[in-house]
C-alpha cells in the first residue's frame, strides 16, 4: 500500500513563505500525476497544483506565480513552495497520487495557517 506523508505546515505572517514536502513511501515514478489540494474550513477541496511524470505543471490561478511545484525523484517527494503567502491561503494541505492504473491515493494533511 502506497503512503504519502506531508510535512512543513506551520503558521506564518502575510507575505512569508512555506516549503510543504511529501514524501511517498515508494518510488514517485509509479505516479501518472502527482498533486497538492487544500481545503479550508467549511469549504471543498480544491486543486493546488499538479506536476506530471514528465515533468507538466499546472496551477490554480489564485496561486499562479506565488507558488511553484517541484519532484525530487531520487527522494521519492514532492514539493510546494508557497511565497507571498495571504491569509486566504490558510487550509489543511494534502498531498495526492493518482497512479497509470487510475487509484488515487490521499496523505493526512497538513495545517498552513497564515495570520498576523
């Protein structure tokens, strides 16, 4: 069974940056897609940003140039960084896997809370 185990949440001021990690207890290259969503409290959950096996990104617009996605293959992880952040940024951040097969795997979550 796949795992995926985000970390680097935390509580920073507007305007600071954030590097979220998740690391995937397999080789990353057993993912077609590999993904950040974030859900805030009372609302869905919603896309972040994607970055395929060949390296694709794409964006939600409200981080479009604030955010950037990244894969560490040798370090099975991938990575958001998050700069310029706002307070409407503040959500619980999970990592996602969507393999060639179509399963879909989900991390734990992790709190970014951006606040004065």
């Amino acid at each position: 069974q796949v795992q995926l185990v985000e970390s680097g949440g935390d509580l920073v001021q507007p305007g600071g940056s954030l590097r979220l990690s998740c690391v995937a207890s397999g080789s990353i290259f057993s993912f077609n897609v590999l993904g950040w969503y974030r859900q805030a409290p009372g609302k869905q959950r919603v896309l972040v940003a994607t970055i395929t096996r060949s390296d694709r990104k794409n964006y939600a617009s409200s981080v479009k140039g604030r955010f950037s996605i990244s894969r560490d293959n040798a370090k099975n992880t991938v990575y958001l960084q998050m700069n310029s952040l706002k307070p409407e940024d503040t959500a619980v951040y999970y990592c996602n896997g969507r393999s060639f097969s179509g399963n879909e795997y989900w991390g734990q979550g992790t709190q970014v809370t951006v606040s004065s």
